[in-house]
C-alpha cells in the first residue's frame, strides 16, 4: 500500500496516511521517510477495549 502511496505521490495525486505501524520494519520505515508526518503519536500496542 505504501508503495501505491508512492506512485500516487509521482502522479501529483496527494496522500494521507491515517496510521501506520512500522512494527520496526527497515523498509517500511524507508517507506514513510518520505512523507510529511503530522502529529506523531505513541499508540499502546497492547491495549484492551471492554
């Protein structure tokens, strides 16, 4: 999905990406590099919903 992101980006097509879980991924860190990032948040990856 990241490298469609890409390609839209190359066609002038403008990209939002509403999360994104690197999961400490080398590549799709290199990914989202590019990117303008807004409001970076920790998010607890452990979280219990009731």
């Amino acid at each position: 999905m990241l490298q469609e992101a890409h390609a839209l980006l190359r066609s002038g097509i403008d990209v939002k990406i509403g999360f994104i879980e690197t999961q400490n991924r080398a590549e799709t860190q290199a990914l989202v590099a590019v990117q303008a990032i807004l409001n970076l948040r920790p998010t607890p990856t452990k979280t219990v919903l009731k």
